[in-house]
C-alpha cells in the first residue's frame, strides 16, 4: 500500500521533472551547435577536468 504525496511533494516532483526537461533540451541545443563546427572534433568535446583529451594525453591550453 503506497501512502499518496502531499500536493507539496507532488509540485516539488513536477518542478524537479520540468528542470529534468529544460536541462536535456539545452544540451541537445547545444549539441546541435557543435554539428555545425568545422574541423572540430567528430564527437563530443574530448574535455576532462577542463583539459582536451587525445588518445590519452591531456593538453592544457
């Protein structure tokens, strides 16, 4: 038997869900703009800790 939420946590849950949402479309918009680069890199931005990454050696620009 599960105990209903509160409308508290049940507007909590949806506003949680809403910024979920906003987060993932920002990021396909951002990744739309990285297709639209030329001679950047073919995939995701090869960055870790803020350096490149390539094959396994870190630059530091």
């Amino acid at each position: 038997m599960k105990k209903p939420l509160s409308p508290e946590a049940q507007r909590a849950l949806d506003e949680a869900k809403a910024r979920r949402d906003a987060q993932i479309e920002h990021e396909k918009a951002l990744e739309a703009e990285r297709e639209k680069e030329q001679g950047g890199p073919r995939h995701r931005e090869p960055t870790r800790f803020g350096d490149w990454e390539r094959k396994g050696i870190t630059y530091d620009f």
